[in-house]
C-alpha cells in the first residue's frame, strides 16, 4: 500500500498501480489476491468495479481493497481511498471522505468488542444518511480468517433478512466496512480497517494511515 501511494501519479493506469500491490504481495511469501477491486474518478462510483486500462487524471479519487491472503497466510482485508494530484481535493471529495471516516470510527468504538450481539450491532451501527442508502457496502462488518467468513453484521436496512445470530468473541478477527458516494454521483470513497476482538474490546491491525489532504 505504501509503495502504491509513493507511486501514485497521473498518466499511470489502474491496472499498473494495482500490480505494484500483487508485486510486493507475491514477491514477500503471500498467496493469491481474491478480487482486482481499484477504480478511479468516475468509476469508484458504485463501488465494485474491478481495475482496468483507465488512465488515473489529476484530481481523481483512486479506491481499492486489498482482498488478499498476504504472508504467512493471513487475509489482510483493508481498503483505503487516495487523492492523485496535483492539487488540492475538492470540498464534495473531502465531505465524501469524512463522512467514510466518521462510519469506520463510529462503528469501531461502538460495535468491536467482545460479547456484543449481531443483531444489536445492526442497530447500534453508524446511520448512514438517507441519500447513501442506496450505495451502501454490503455491510457494516465481516470476520477474516484464512479469507473473508463469518460473522457478518448486516445494515439495519437489510434486516431481518441479512442478519445473523451470534456475538462478537475474543480472538475473532473482524473487518470494519464504509463506501460513501451518491446515487448517480461521480466519486465514492471506500474506507475498510481490520482489527481484533480482545477481552477488553478491539486492537487495530491496520495501521496503515489514512489520506491527510482528505482527511
């Protein structure tokens, strides 16, 4: 991740950021990348495009998620959203990214610690206004192991449908989810930490930081 935000630039493709992600992957011992999830500018909005021979533009939002079993075979599940310059991001890119960070802060402090209940968690996540309902991730959090499982915590819209009985224990490893973009806007950001549930709540495993210029 560090070497794609070094190398960031404009005029480089999607496809050619995320190889140097695949690179360091393989060449330091991990095993396989389950999806290509980058995007840039216009196509971080809906979130779930896979990477492609779009060129990345000053000024565009770039996403991605890792999605990958990375050394010693751990699944490292982390997204983060990037500012390419140069520039300054707008005021909607920022508002955009604040509104991810205060979802991924919110429902750490709130729902990551041991004995709290799935279907509680639904209720107590962050409400996520109105107008990016619609765009919501496909949850607020999921477990990793040795790749994406159990549990799930659906959003309180999806419920009773998608949710799921159970608690959050010690030693469960969970991912904590946010895509924030408008019905029809042109950009979204996708926020994504992983942390571990501990007998005294949760400790965070990604450290990587987050973009200052959006933050």
């Amino acid at each position: 991740m560090a070497r794609m935000r070094q190398r960031l630039e404009p005029g480089m493709t999607e496809n050619e950021l995320w190889a140097l992600l695949h690179e360091t992957n393989i060449r330091l011992g991990g095993e396989w990348i389950e999806t290509r999830l980058l995007a840039s500018g216009e196509r971080t909005n809906p979130w779930f495009q896979e990477c492609g021979d779009r060129i990345i533009r000053p000024g565009d939002l770039v996403a991605f998620d890792t999605d990958l079993i990375g050394p010693f075979g751990y699944c490292a599940d982390i997204s983060r959203t990037y500012f390419c310059g140069p520039g300054k991001p707008s005021s909607e890119q920022r508002r955009l990214y604040g509104l991810a960070l205060d979802q991924v802060h919110h429902d750490i402090d709130s729902l990551m610690k041991p004995g709290m209940n799935l279907r509680e968690a639904s209720e107590l996540a962050w409400p996520i206004p109105d107008v990016f309902v619609k765009n919501r991730y496909s949850c607020v959090a999921h477990g990793v192991g040795m790749c994406d499982e159990w549990p799930r915590i659906a959003h309180r819209q999806d419920c009773p449908r998608a949710a799921y009985d159970g608690e959050l224990a010690p030693g469960m490893t969970v991912c904590v989810e946010s895509y924030i973009g408008l019905d029809g806007g042109r950009e979204g950001v996708k926020l994504e930490q992983q942390v571990l549930i501990t007998e005294r709540g949760c400790r965070l495993l990604s450290t990587f930081p987050f973009e200052d210029t959006l933050a």
